[in-house]
C-alpha cells in the first residue's frame, strides 16, 4: 500500500494530511475554503485516492498562505508515497469535459518541478475561493511532488466548471502517472537511472 501521512506547521497555516494512493475515493477535507474543499474531494474521488486534509490558515489576512500550502502538502504527501517511484508510468494525461467547458491536464512525475496553468477563468472569485490562487496551489503541488504539471483549459462559459474540469483532469493524469506497470515493477522509469 503507498500511504502517506504529512504535519505542516508554519505561523501562517497547520496542515494535517494522509493518502492513500490505492484508495477508494474516500476524502475527508476541510480548509476553510469550502469551494477548494468540493475541488479537493472532486480529485479524491476522480483520482481514486483517499485523501484527509485537515487545513487551519490565517484566512483573515487572506487565502494566499492557505491554498498555496494545501497544494504544498499535497505534492508531499504524493511524494512521500510514491517513495523511490520504481515501477510507476510516470507520465499521465487526461482530457475531461464538465458540460460546455473542456479541460486537459498532462503531467509527469519525473522530479523536475514545472507548471504551466492557463485557467481560463475571468472572475476574481468561484465560491468564496480567490481564483488567482490555484496557480499557486498547483505550484506548490509541483514543486513539493517532484512533477512538471500542465493544465489548460481550452473552452467553457461557467467559471465553476472550468475549475471543476481542471480538478478531474488532473486527478486522472494523476492516477495513470501514479499507476504500475507489472512489467516494470522493478525498474525506474529513466533512462537516466535516477528520479
Ligand atoms: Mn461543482
């Protein structure tokens, strides 16, 4: 079983979270957030991940500290499981659609932090989430998993939609590129030798 559990604490946010790679798609999330909080159990359920994110940030300077450190926490916790990352496909994508909006997210988890994010998205805020801050949780995300991330959506009217189609997408490429192959269980998959 890949599982992994992860303690942050800074004076900006306390970040308890668990995963299971091999799960059911069972969440138990909260941070404050509760449009992240239906985009965090969105991934759980469309990774097939279990997922416990238990955030508390100082949402009275604003949500920067804490989305960011969500996505920070998440890219551990899938770094720490994945652990010398032998066997796995590494590579994933998927392109999903959420009604009118359609979205693709490809990744690698090759250990070369990258993101590149194109959203789409023309409000300030979805829910009472700050939009502009999901780059910075999928930096955080990127960088702390170890994975170059590329998300775009390429058309859609509802804002809501558009970031929900990026969730299920990314959950996806997540769950192929975090996948084994049998064939290759003992291998890392490099030619270089090293992730
Ligand atoms: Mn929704």
């Amino acid at each position: 079983m890949r599982e992994s559990t992860v303690e942050r604490i800074t004076k900006e946010t306390q970040i308890q979270g668990s995963l299971r790679i091999e799960g059911a798609g069972a969440y138990d999330v909260s941070t404050g957030i509760r449009f992240l909080d239906h985009m965090l159990e969105l991934f759980s359920k469309h990774g097939g991940f279990d997922l416990t994110l238990k955030a508390t940030g100082d949402l009275e300077v604003d949500q920067h500290h804490t989305v960011e450190d969500c996505g920070i926490v998440l890219g551990q916790l899938f770094s720490k499981a994945l652990r010398d990352r032998r066997g796995i496909n590494r590579a994933g994508y998927f392109v999903q659609t959420m009604d009118e909006t359609l979205a693709v997210a490809a990744l690698d988890l090759g250990g070369r932090p990258t993101l590149v994010y194109d959203q789409q998205v023309n409000v300030v805020h979805v829910g009472e989430l700050q939009t502009e801050l999901l780059h910075d949780f999928f930096e955080g995300f990127a960088n702390h998993a170890g994975a170059n991330v590329h998300v775009k959506v390429l058309y859609g009217r509802s804002n809501h939609h558009k970031i929900e189609a990026i969730f299920k997408c990314f959950a996806r490429a997540l769950r192929y590129a975090c996948s084994t192959d049998e064939r290759l269980k003992d291998q890392l998959p490099s030619t270089k030798g090293l992730l």
